[in-house]
C-alpha cells in the first residue's frame, strides 16, 4: 500500500544526500576541536526551537483533514515538549549562552520556516518535506551525543536531547507513510511542492548548524 509513499520519499531523500555532508558543525564537534561554549548555545537555541515546533505540529494537526495527517503532526508534538524538557540538564550544565545576538537569526530560521509551513504548507507534502530529513538530523545528533561524551565529559542526562533524536521511531515513520500515501491516493499531494518542502527544510537546517559552526569555529 504504500510502495508509491516509499518511492516518493527515496527520491527526494536521494536529492537531499549530496547536501547532508555540509554540516560544518557536528564534525568540529565529533573531533573535540568545537569551544565548550558551543553546547550553551545549542542548548538555548534548541530551547527556543522545541517550543516553537510544538506549537507548529499543533497547528499542523489541526489544519490537516485527513487522519493520518493528524497523526503524524498529532504525535510530533508530545515529542518536542519532552525534549524541550531534557534540555534543562544541558543548560544547567553549560552556564548561560554568550552569544552576541541572542537568539541568532541563522539558527532561528528553521521554526519560523516549520511556523510558514504551518500556516501555509499542504498537510501531506509537509509530511513528506519534514520526514525526509529526520534520517539526517538522528545522524547529526548520534555523532554529537558520541562526542559530548567521548570527548566533553558531559553525562547521559546532559546528553539526553540528543540522544532521543538519534533514536529510531518506527511508528513515526510507518505514520508518515500511511499520511504521504493518503495524500498521494487523494490527488491532494504535489510531488514537486513536497520536494521543495524537504529542499528547503533541509536549507535551513543547515543554516542552524553553520550559523553556530561560523561562531565557535574550533
């Protein structure tokens, strides 16, 4: 049932790949050459960021009329509200962000983008744009968890947001395939929006991790 899904999301997870390695942050930090101080602002921009996505995958599943949609958004925004959560053990531990611009706008862009889609984005197109790019961020995540531990010290706890994105969640994808196909079936889903949804998301993804790559460069 959901082969044409599966297809749709392999393509545009093939687009994305070649883009995956521009990251320039989590290698700094996989070697031990990022600043301590890099983990402070990690931790206050993501604070910001897991409570405006909460919002967002609200919205999202209240603006989505097809079921499985609504699940997928539904499910989501528990997600973001735990990890917000387990971010105060890193902020304890890391002392205040002294950033100069707080919060940064390179690292801010990414919820006001999932906020657009929000309020603007097709439902199913922005299931597929959004998952697409989970498989790269549980990368970044588990290379950063390895590292706070390997080569910062920090504890499991501290450690925990990243932690629990690097996790693998069958259920949300079996949800997101079940969504992508409903719209597909329903004629409701644009292949090539849902790919600029996923190029874009990806965008600025990328523009949060080297925004903090440019001020704590190792």
């Amino acid at each position: 049932m959901t082969r044409s899904a599966r297809e749709l999301l392999a393509k545009i997870q093939a687009e994305l790949a070649p883009r995956d390695g521009d990251n320039r942050l989590v290698p700094l930090i996989a070697s031990g050459r990022a600043p301590h101080a890099v983990f402070a602002a990690l931790a206050a921009e993501e604070k910001l960021i897991t409570l405006s996505d909460w919002r967002s995958f609200h919205a999202l599943a209240a603006r989505a009329d097809e079921p499985n949609a609504r699940a997928f958004f539904g499910g989501l925004a528990p997600g973001e509200q735990q990890a917000n959560g387990m971010l105060d053990a890193l902020l304890a531990a890391t002392g205040p962000d002294h950033g100069k611009e707080l919060p940064r706008a390179g690292c801010q862009a990414y919820p006001a983008y999932v906020a657009w889609l929000a309020l603007n984005g097709e439902p199913a197109a922005a299931v597929a744009g959004i998952f697409a790019n989970f498989a790269a961020f549980g990368r970044y995540c588990r290379d950063v968890a390895a590292a706070m531990r390997g080569h910062y010290g920090f504890t499991d706890t501290e450690c925990a947001f990243f932690d629990f994105f690097a996790a693998d969640v069958p259920e949300i994808e079996e949800q997101a395939l079940v969504a992508i196909q409903a719209g597909l079936d329903a004629h409701r889903l644009d292949k090539a929006e849902a790919r600029r949804y996923a190029r874009l998301f990806q965008s600025y993804e990328l523009l949060f991790w080297n925004t903090l790559a440019d001020e704590f460069p190792g």
